[in-house]
C-alpha cells in the first residue's frame, strides 16, 4: 500500500515537471506558460530547451514512480529541481502571476515529494 502512495506522490511530481513540455512547440506555447515576451531567437531557443529538459525530468519521475531503486535518484533531482526555483524565485523576487502560478505548482510539487521521501523511509528500501 505505500508503495501505491510513492507512486502516486512521485506520479504528480512528474506531471507537473512534464506540464511545460508544451512550451517547445514555440514561443506563443511559452508565452501562455510564462506570460513572457519571447522577443529573441536566443531567449526562444533557450526557453524551449528548457521545455523539453523538463519533460525528460519529468518523464524520468514517471518512470521512477514504478521503479522503486530509481526513486532515490529521483527524489534528489525533484528536490533540486524544486528547491533551486524557490530559490531563485524568492531571491529575484518581483515576478508575475504567471511566475507565481508555477511558485504554486512547485510547493505543490515540494508536498508531495516531502511526503514520497517519508513513505519511502518507512519502507524496507527498493523492492
């Protein structure tokens, strides 16, 4: 049963790191997610890289979800991921409902992932 719960948890961690797999279909795309102006090939090719970084990420989390010794792994990269845009977010400060809605996504991204590791601890390990 608390297998099922890991995976769940980590199932909703990858959903919402897959969700801006969207934006490497091109810029109107990452002007919805982000509410920014991609107004330079750079700035566009650099946010759909990250697009599609997110959906590899996301899609390892998936995978993990159902491979108990990969979840380690994935927990340390989830909480990177995570930990680092709080970081930032809070460290630049000043952004947009757009920015926030993903501040959002990520604590509910961070919750679940909190509650993942503490499953996995009361487990016997990988099985």
């Amino acid at each position: 049963m608390i297998e099922h719960a890991i995976t769940a948890l980590l199932l909703v961690v990858a959903v919402i790191h897959v969700l801006p797999l969207v934006g490497f279909a091109g810029a109107r795309q990452l002007r919805g997610l982000y509410g920014l102006e991609i107004d330079s090939p750079d700035l566009e090719i650099l946010m759909r890289h990250r697009a599609m970084l997110f959906g590899i990420l996301g899609g390892f989390f998936a995978y993990s979800a159902f491979m108990p010794p990969l979840q380690p792994i994935a927990f340390v990269g989830a909480a990177a991921s995570v930990f680092s845009f709080f970081y930032l977010a809070g460290r630049v400060g000043g952004y947009g409902p757009a920015i926030a809605k993903v501040v959002r996504a990520d604590l509910v991204a961070a919750i679940c992932l909190g509650a993942a590791v503490v499953l996995y601890a009361l487990t016997d390990g990988p099985q």
